[in-house]
C-alpha cells in the first residue's frame, strides 16, 4: 500500500482576506472622484482650427481638484494641415470659467490655469502629432458644470519650414475666445467645446 504526502501551499498574500479588504473602499473614493467633476477630469478645448493648423487641449487628469491650488495634466493634440512642415516655438493656453450667469467675458474664480508643451515642436506636413502638457491651477473645479463655459486665451507661435531647410514666419495666433459645450452630445460624460467665437 502507498502512502501519499500531502503538500500545502502558503497562500499568496494577496488572496488573504486584510489584502482584499481595502479594495472595494479604494474603488469606491475612485468613482466618487471621477464623479465629481466629470467636466474637468475629462475635458476638451479647441485652441485654434484653421486651414494649416488645429490645437486641441485635453485635460487627461486633475491634481489636488478641490484646490485652492493644484495641477492640471493632459495631451495637446497638433494637426498639421498645411503641405509645408511647422516649428512651434511657443505654444502655451489659458483657460478660465465664466461666471454662468455673467454676460461677456466674466471670468469667476472656479478655474484659472495656463498649460504649456515643450518646445521646439516639429509637426511633418500633414501629420498630427500629441504632445503632453501641464500647468498648475487655482480655483475649485468641482464646482464647474457641463453647462459652463470658458474663455480661452492661446499664444501659440510657429515658423514653416521651406524646402530649403530656411524658416519663414514666425507666425502668432493670440486670439482669445469663449467656448461653449458640451458637444457633440448632451449625453457626454464629459466637457467638449462645441461652439467657440472671438472674444
């Protein structure tokens, strides 16, 4: 007659109970901070859409959203329309809430950040390209609303690049203007500007 050992196996730590214990709380904190504020933890600005070029500004993430200050992490996405390539030499945006029942450009206390992506930025001709930014904030954004908007003030300087290798420009859009969402439907869980018109 054979005899058979039994082996037992050290459970793996993260199978004991104290280990899955703050996981459903951590969970929890998670959605009720995306909740929050959806229209700033996902949000997306048109900073400039012409026939050469179109900037758009995504906010991927908030530090510290109930302030008073914190820090403001996102992708600017670089389109480049025109059959010449560009250098960006500066490229920074400001963005500020609008009171919602102000008329014009009265910007309130809720959102104030200026975002900026590291430059030089060469954008092939007719390519796109995503360049990460950022930019502290001051201001409450849990306060804001998908029905807000906002004025947006760019500097954004670039030279086109010839075949010659030589640069001609520089060239700088600074037009501020005030953007409305969301867009392109309501049912977003999130801020879109939809509507943008000089300010």
């Amino acid at each position: 007659m054979r005899t058979v050992a039994e082996t037992r196996f050290r459970r793996a730590p993260w199978g004991r109970k104290k280990h899955l214990m703050p996981l459903p709380i951590l969970s929890v904190v998670l959605m009720v901070t995306a909740m929050a504020s959806p229209v700033m933890l996902r949000m997306t600005v048109t900073v400039i859409d012409d026939g050469n070029l179109t900037l758009t500004a995504s906010v991927q993430n908030v530090v510290h959203p109930s302030g008073p200050d914190g820090k403001i992490v996102g992708i600017m996405r670089v389109t480049n329309h025109a059959s010449t390539d560009l250098l960006l030499t500066a490229a920074s945006v400001r963005i500020q809430s609008l009171a919602p029942d102000a008329t014009g450009e009265s910007t309130d206390a809720r959102l104030d950040t200026t975002i900026t992506i590291s430059v030089p930025l060469t954008v092939r001709a007719g390519a796109t390209v995503n360049a990460p930014f950022s930019g502290p904030y001051s201001g409450n954004v849990l306060s804001l609303t998908l029905g807000d908007s906002f004025l947006v003030t760019p500097s954004i300087t670039w030279s086109t690049v010839l075949s010659s290798g030589s640069l001609e420009g520089p060239f700088t859009y600074d037009q501020a203007k005030v953007c409305s969402g969301p867009g392109p439907s309501p049912s977003d869980a999130f801020w879109i500007s939809s509507f943008c018109e000089n300010a």
